[in-house]
C-alpha cells in the first residue's frame, strides 16, 4: 500500500515538471540552482585544498622547529651527562688515591717498625 502512494506521488510530480509550462520553469530553476551550487561546492573544496596544505606546511615548520629544540636539548643534555660522568670519575681517582695513602699509612703504624717489616 506504501509503495502504491509513493508511486503516484511520484508520479504526479514527474507529470507537473515535465507536462506543464510551470513545471518546467521549474525544473530549470531547479537545474540552474544546482549548477550554482555544484560551482559553490567546487569553490568550496579548491579553498578547503589551499587551506589544508597550508596546514601541511605550517606542521611541517613546527615539525622542524621542534626537532632543533630536541637536538638542542639532547646535546645540553649529553654535555651534563657527561660533566657530571667526568665528575664522578675524578672522585672516584681521589678515593682511590686516599684509599692508597690510608693503606701505605696502616702498613707504617702497624706492620713495620724502624722500616722492618714486623713478623
């Protein structure tokens, strides 16, 4: 039963816009209208274009700028790391220089007397 009503409106429009003059001013307005829009639309998708590349360049800058940061960063961090290693080292060689001094000492007070070794 749907389908019959659907079809008879479909129908009486067809024969409005095709049988009578009305319809057809119509279905030319209609058809320019279109025109109009599909010309808008083509607009619309050449600027949305412009602008998407533009997008693509903009991250492509700040893609850069964000890579110097980060090279940057990692060589200040790679120069501290390395201070703080060199540091650490040197601390390292000044107990170990206590360390000999402290045993060359003990072995004076305890193990040897008058420079004999003690038995």
């Amino acid at each position: 039963m749907a389908g019959l009503v659907l079809g008879g409106l479909i129908g009486a429009v067809l024969i409005f816009i095709l049988g009578t003059k009305e319809g057809k001013k119509l279905a030319e307005k209609i058809t320019s209208k279109a025109g109009e829009l599909e010309g808008d639309l083509e607009k619309k998708v050449t600027e949305l274009k412009k602008q998407g590349e533009s997008f693509i360049e903009d991250a492509e800058v700040v893609k850069k700028e964000i890579e110097e940061k980060l090279n940057e960063k990692k060589d200040t961090v790679s120069k501290e790391v390395m201070n703080k290693m060199s540091d650490t080292l040197e601390k390292i060689e000044t107990i170990q220089t206590q360390g000999v001094k402290m045993t060359q000492d003990v072995r004076k007070k305890f193990f040897k007397k008058n420079g004999k070794i003690l038995s």
